[in-house]
C-alpha cells in the first residue's frame, strides 16, 4: 500500500506507548488520515517466524519455546517479559532486522506510522511522539482486551517508563479520554505534520 501526496516532505513517526496504552487505536485515526501505519510487534513476529532473519538465533538460545509450528511466541514472551537480561538478549537478535524492514518501508511510501512498544533509533529523519495514559488505564484497557493481569504487569515492568517516554518524545498524545478525543488530538497533530 502506497500513500501519496502531492507536495511536501514525507511524513515520519515513530507512535510509541507502552501496552494498552491506546497507540493502535491512534495508529487507526492516523491511516484513515491517509498515513501508511505499520506495527513494530507485527514485523518483529515475521522476523521470528520460520525463515525469519532471527528465528535461527532465536530458534537455538530458547529451545524450550520451539513447537512443531515454530516459535511458541506466548512461551517466549512468559520468558523474556520475566527476565530483563533475557529481554535484551532477544531484543539483540530481533531489533536490527526490524529496523532494517522499516527503513525497507520507509523507502516505498510518502506518510509511514510505525507502531513501537519500545524506544526505537531510526536512521532518518522522525518525529517521536508518545501516546500518553495513565498505567491503571493501561493495565485496565490491555485486560480489557482478554490478556491476564500477571503477564500485562509484566510487559509494563519490562517496557520504557513514563519519564523515559517523555524524554524521547517530541509530541504527546495524551490518550486519558474518550476514543473521540483522542482522535481530535490526531488530528490536529497531522495537521501540523502536514503543514
């Protein structure tokens, strides 16, 4: 899918948030905007599956994760979420073939959202911005989506912390309302993109 416009720079964002957060739901305002949005989990699950650039390392450091099928994404994910050293291990394995598949996009279209749990370094020119809500209404809304209590407190242990959010963060989005108005304020942060 190719989103184009007919004058001005492309548009670049790196959409972060921890779990629940509500960047997907951002994510959603900003392609019916006509941007091009892109989840990081998504590529970083191909980059895992079988004849993924790291399902071979991946494959061999975690055995126990391994099914007929693959890699038992939920059997890793009990794993690494529950050791930060094993996290970043992962991260190690994973993260230098996610970026290289978002630079790929980046090259292909005009306006690219990418969806990022995690602080992410582009190469390239991108506007950072932090979906914003409190961790209750995180843990409350990831919950609310079927995950259990444990393994969400979890992930929110293991991802950035609001500060750090704050600190990479060119924009906020803060997403404490309704889906409404969240929507507004993505809205009037396109407008600025775009201007």
């Amino acid at each position: 899918m190719r989103a184009t416009r007919h004058s001005g720079e492309p548009v670049r964002v790196l959409l972060g948030g921890g779990i629940g957060c509500g960047k997907s739901l951002a994510g959603r305002r900003f392609a019916e905007l006509g941007a091009v949005v892109v989840d990081s989990d998504t590529i970083g699950h191909a980059v895992i599956a079988v004849g993924g650039e790291a399902y071979t390392p991946v494959s061999h450091r975690w055995p126990g994760v391994m099914t007929e099928f693959g890699i038992d994404r939920e059997r890793l994910g009990r794993i690494v979420f529950g050791s930060t050293t094993q996290l970043r291990e992962l991260e190690a394995m994973t993260h230098p073939a996610i970026i290289k598949r978002i630079v790929a996009i980046a090259e292909e279209v005009d306006d690219l959202i990418v969806e990022v749990p995690l602080i992410l370094e582009l190469p390239g020119d991108w506007t950072t911005v932090y979906v914003d809500a409190s961790p209750d209404r995180c843990l409350r809304r990831a919950i609310d989506r079927g995950l259990d209590e444990e393994s969400v407190r979890m992930r929110m242990d293991n991802q950035p912390h609001r500060c750090e959010w704050l600190a990479w963060a060119e924009q906020t989005l803060d997403n404490n309302g309704t889906p409404e108005e969240l929507a507004e304020r993505v809205d009037g942060l396109w407008r600025e993109l775009l201007a």
